[in-house]
C-alpha cells in the first residue's frame, strides 16, 4: 500500500509522492550520495520508522536491487554514477 509521502520533484507536482514502504529505505549516517540518486531514502522520526521498519522498509538496498536498477537502465546507471570508477 501508498503509504510514505515522498517529494515530488516534477513540475505538476501539488504534494508529495506515496510509495510503498518495500520501495523505500532509512537515511543512514553515510548519507548515500550516488544511492539517493537511485533509490528513495526517508526519516519520519522514531516512531513512524518504526512501523515503517515492519511495514517492511530496509536501511539500505540490496546488492540484487542495486544490480535489477543497473540492469534496468545500464546507461542511466553509468551517468549517474559520473563515470566507471564510481
């Protein structure tokens, strides 16, 4: 179920985004430069991440689901990444 509000960042946007809270996952310390290119990371506070930890958001993405987006889109993958060595 939509039930985590996102930014939208497209210009009809009126509001936030909902995604489910599998296709989203916690802020860490790190930060995540190029994965919060790829991925949509959140922090709702202690209690909302909480139900959202059971409701099934993850603290970081898998190596399948980092390699399903490369595998998706290789190109937009390689651009965002800013080049190979990254």
């Amino acid at each position: 179920m939509r039930i985590v509000p996102v930014p939208d960042d497209s210009q009809k946007s009126t509001g936030p985004r909902l995604l489910p809270p599998n296709q989203c996952y916690f802020k860490g310390e790190s930060g995540g430069q190029f994965h919060s290119k790829l991925f949509v990371f959140v922090d709702l506070g202690t209690s909302a991440n909480s139900f959202l930890k059971a409701c099934g958001t993850k603290g970081e993405p898998s190596v399948e689901e980092i390699a399903l987006i490369l595998l998706k889109d290789p190109r937009e993958f390689f651009q965002l990444a800013e080049g190979r060595d990254k």
